[in-house]
C-alpha cells in the first residue's frame, strides 16, 4: 500500500506511487544458464547504445 512504500521510499509522490502501484512489470531472462547466458547483457548493451562493436563480437560483423 501507500503507507508501506512511504516508508521504504521516502521520497514517493502521488505520480509516482501511481506508476510503481499499477505499471507493468517486464522481466527480462538470460535464455541459457552460467556463462552462455551472459550473452544477453551483450545484446542489451547494444540495443540501449551503450557498447558499439567488439572485434569477437559476432553480432557486429557484417556479410560480405
């Protein structure tokens, strides 16, 4: 409740509460487990722009 998040986040106002109380939360999974997963933070990185390319990155190379 309102009064729970309150306390542990002080600093909550009304529009906010409203975005953690009823938004929708997205869970994101590395598809392999132990190292084959750390993949994903790869490919997250890229996606968000905050790695560009990599010499043994297999995803920036282009064909041809």
């Amino acid at each position: 409740g309102r009064a729970d998040m309150a306390i542990q986040w002080p600093g909550l106002d009304r529009g906010l509460y409203d975005q953690v109380a009823h938004g929708t939360y997205v869970s994101i999974v590395a598809p392999e487990w132990g190292t084959a997963g750390e993949r994903l933070w790869v490919v997250l990185d890229f996606l968000t722009g905050l790695r560009r390319q990599e010499p043994d990155d297999p995803w920036a190379r282009t064909a041809g």
